[in-house]
C-alpha cells in the first residue's frame, strides 16, 4: 500500500473498506495475476481433453530445496491426500526435505477442501494459528492450494484477513509449483495463480507415496454433473480420463513394488471414458483388465450410481481381487429431494440399480453418503430416507448436514428447515447407521476373515490393525512381521465400527 492508500483506506469505515479492499483487488488481479472464477470454471466446451506427459524440473530449480524443509497438511478427500503425494514429489525432485515439525519448515502448504463450510473453517482457524510463526520467521513461505484456492471469495477473504500467506495455487496447476514457490522467494507480494479451467490430464508427475502397502491411483478428474449443492464441479473442471494405459501401467509398477491394495480414484468413477473420443472403453473394461494384474484388492472410489452400467457389475461379479464393497452415494431417500439435488435418478432406480448389484455380488458390502436438512427438506422426505437406508441395509454412511456453497444453485435456494432440525434429523440419521452397522459386525462373531494389515492399531501398540475386503476395521493381537501381509483373523468381539479377533493363520495366498 503506497501512502495516498493509506490515508484513503483509514478515511473508511470498516465495512467500506472491505468493499474497497475487495474492489482494488479485482482490479489488481486483472493486471498482474491469475485469479479464479467460479463462473468460467462452471463452462464446459467442445474442445478435447490436452494430455501432457513433459513435465521437467528446469536446471535453474533443481537447487531451489537444497538445505530446505516442507509440509503439506492434508483436508479433505482421497483425492486431494493423492495430490499431496504429488507435490510431496515435486518438493523431494527440487531437494527439498520432508518435515512434519511445522517449527523446522520453510514452506509450509495447506491443500484445502471446499466441500462443506466447516472444512474451510478448519483451514482458516490453521491460517490463524500460522501467522505467529510467520511473523517470527519471515522467511517462512506459507501457501493455499487444492479446492478452496478455486473460490474467489476464499482468495478475496485471504487478501483481506491472512495476508501473511505467501502463494495461492489451484487444482489445476500443482505442476507449476516449482515456478510459483520461485516467484514466492523473488515476489514481496503474495503469489496467485488459479486456472478456472476444464482441466488438462498432467502425466509423468513425480510422486512420493504415503504408505507401501496401499495406494491411490487417479483414473479420472473432474465432475460434469453439477449436483445442485456440489462445488466440485467448479473446483475441479470437467470430467476427463486418463488413458488406460497410463493408469494399467502404474498399476503393474505398484503391483511390482509390492503394494497389497490400490484404490482407483476419481470423482464420479462411473464416468470414466466417457470423454474418449477415438474409443468405447469405460470403468468396466478397465476394471476388467485390472482384475488380471497381481495385486491382492483392488477398489475405485466414488461411484455415481447414474453412470453404473451392467458391463461394470458384471466385471466385478468375477471377483478376485476386485473387492465386494462398493461404495455407492445416494445422498437421499426421497425422490423429489434427488430431484432438486440434479442427481438424475429417483429412488426406484437407486433401489432397482441396488437389487441389480446385490444379486451379481452375493454378501456384498455397501457403504454411502448422505445429506440431511437440504433446503426445505420436510420430515416425510428426511423419513424417506431413513426407511431407504434400512431396506438397503448399508454397512456405513458418510452422513452431512447441507452445508451452502456459494456460487452453486442450492446456495440460492430460500430454506425453511431451522439448523435445530437439522442437527436432530442428522443424529436420528447416525442411530440409524450405528443400529444397523452393530448388527451387521454381530454376524461376524466366530467367523474367519481375511485382513490386511496396515500396522498398530491407534490406541495400542500391541494390537494390529486392518481392514477386510469389505472394508471392516478389525483389531487383533498378532507378530509385526504381519504388517504388510494378509492374514486369516478368527473374530472373537465385535463392535459397532470394529471387529476384534486372533490371528489364525499368517499370510493368505491371494495371488
Ligand atoms: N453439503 C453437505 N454435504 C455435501 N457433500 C457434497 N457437497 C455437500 C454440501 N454442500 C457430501 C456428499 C458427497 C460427499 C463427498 O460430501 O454427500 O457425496
Ligand atoms: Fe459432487 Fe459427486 Fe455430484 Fe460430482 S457427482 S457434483 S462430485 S456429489
């Protein structure tokens, strides 16, 4: 701020300077940065998906981490852990070492989640805890990326309240972070660059993986279809695939490397191939061909039930290592609610796809998500939704109270439903799940599962844990040389999220 500013932004009451703080801004991006839009990241035109496999670091970079430390701190879902991973990569190629001691960092980087209001508060309370140890490093680079850094109004509020923050990047540009954290050493000024566009496909990105016993492989980006209380759409750009190869590929690498599990991601899954223009191949015929590699599970994460096709159930019907749970959104019971939510099925069809899914995969685990209290929802239509959920009998649910995102159309609906309501509907909801998930751990008493074992369970280090092909945690007493491998765990307690047993048997030959 020059000295004229100055003086004209203290002659201001605080709500007109915030307007005018706001004003300038948007003038200042046009001239110097690139700022987000959720109005163009909403478009989708006719052009074809760009691939792009030639990422380098240039020489002039490859120093850049040299005696330097960095931590991303994760919100959010598989995806955006899957996108640390990424620039984990990225940060390890440019020198730099990993911390997860935010007092040894030099760069520290928040990879956002814009999904409900109370995942962005999250990241803005860590933005407040931060500032201090700005202020006593200034050195210290800190820096907004993943969903949130899509929104203009997040970018408007950090150029307002945090403007300590040294860099803004999006989704759509974490390949560029060695040129945005060089701008961020060189630039006084805070370093934005938000592309609000339909999104490229980025190969050859390096990656640094969480874990070695399971892992996270992206076979698409992106959303097309804008569910009414959806911002994913806008923050991640439209749905495009990778090539099959590429994804077949990384799988056998993992494979080779040891991995016991992958789980394919993208967000609508069902989606994926749809945007191919030179072949008909989709999430059944990669799956198909997936199933041949020898790697013990596999999973894909999130499905929409409206791109389910039959292809698809009968592929994973042939089992092996394509797992028998399947996590499916329903979001509601009530059909006129799915009607005003966009999601281009009514209950019917959801139960008729349901029936269709349980008899090609007998015993099969089903999990979803579900969002109470949407605008105006009434309590025959919240009903509807708890007799959905128990004809379906789901294993678990992911549960959420609406939660408004400004620039969706849900976000401007009027909504007669007091927060009181809601928060009632939401715990009537979660007794439900819990019930039935106690229930259904019940049945497992005496009988024999195969777990994968992640390692020591949270809360005692004696005890291992894993999970099931279905995806049930189950905790039990057994060597460390278990962890890794998957072994046979008779169950002897059941809970309503856990199951406890003994090791019977050490590795299961799966392959
Ligand atoms: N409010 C509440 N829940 C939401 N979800 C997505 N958007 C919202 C929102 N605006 C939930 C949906 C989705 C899951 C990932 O998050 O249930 O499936
Ligand atoms: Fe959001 Fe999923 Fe709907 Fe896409 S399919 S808009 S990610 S809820």
């Amino acid at each position: 701020m020059n000295e004229n500013q100055r003086k004209e932004s203290q002659l201001l009451t605080p709500e007109n300077q915030d307007k005018k703080i706001e004003k300038d801004y948007s003038k200042y991006f046009e001239k110097v940065y690139e700022a987000p839009s959720l109005k163009d990241a909403k478009k989708r035109g006719k052009e074809a998906v760009q691939y792009h496999s030639d990422f380098t670091i240039p020489e002039e970079f490859k120093n850049m981490g040299k005696g330097r430390k960095f931590l991303i701190r994760t919100y959010g879902c598989q995806m955006n852990e899957h996108d640390t991973e990424v620039m984990a990569g990225i940060f390890m190629a440019l020198g730099y070492e990993a911390t997860l001691d935010v007092n040894e960092a030099n760069v520290i980087l928040l990879n956002t989640c814009a999904i409900r209001e109370n995942a962005e508060n999250k990241v803005f309370g860590e933005l407040g805890h931060l500032k201090p140890l700005k202020l006593e490093k200034p050195d210290l680079l800190i820096g907004v990326c993943g969903c949130m850094s899509q929104e203009e109004s997040v970018v408007n509020r950090i150029l307002k309240k945090h403007q300590f923050v040294d860099m803004i990047f999006g989704t759509h540009n974490i390949h560029r972070l060695p040129n945005i954290l060089h701008e961020a050493y060189l630039s006084k000024e805070m370093v934005i660059e938000v592309w609000s566009k339909e999104g490229d496909v980025i190969e050859n990105l390096p990656k640094v993986r969480k874990g070695k016993i399971k892992a996270w492989v992206n076979i698409m980006y992106g959303c097309d279809k804008f569910c009414t209380y959806c911002i994913v759409p806008y923050t991640r750009g439209k749905e495009r695939s990778r090539h099959p190869k590429e994804i077949i590929d990384e799988v056998r690498h993992l494979a080779a490397q040891g991995y016991q599990e992958i789980t394919l991601l993208g967000q609508n899954v069902n989606a994926y191939g749809k945007d191919f223009k030179d072949m008909d191949y989709r999430l059944g015929d990669l799956m198909d061909e997936i199933r041949k590699i020898d790697i013990p599970r596999v999973r894909f994460t999130t499905s929409h039930p409206r791109d389910f096709d039959d292809h698809l159930i009968e592929v994973l019907a042939k089992g092996g290592n394509l797992v028998d749970h399947i996590h499916l959104p329903v979001q509601s019971g009530s059909s006129s609610v799915l009607k005003i939510m966009a999601r281009k099925y009514n209950r019917e069809q959801y139960l008729e796809l349901v029936a269709k899914i349980k008899a090609a995969i007998p015993n099969l685990s089903l999990t979803t998500d579900i969002i109470v209290g949407y605008p105006n929802e009434t309590e025959e239509q919240f009903e509807e939704t708890l007799s959905l959920y128990r004809e379906v009998g789901y294993d678990a649910a992911y549960t959420y109270i609406y939660s408004p995102r400004e620039g969706t159309p849900a976000a401007k609906m009027k909504d007669n439903v007091p927060m009181s309501v809601k928060r009632d509907r939401l715990q009537r909801l979660n007794a439900l799940v819990n019930e039935i998930s106690a229930e259904k751990m019940k049945a497992y008493l005496g009988q024999t599962v195969e777990v994968l074992v992640e390692g020591e369970s949270k809360k005692n280090p004696d005890v291992l844990a894993g999970y099931t092909t279905k995806s049930k945690l189950v905790n039990f007493i057994g060597p460390k040389s278990a962890i890794g491998t998957i072994v046979k765990v008779k169950i002897t307690d059941t809970k309503t999220w856990s199951l406890n047993g003994e090791m019977v048997e050490e590795t299961v030959e799966v392959r």
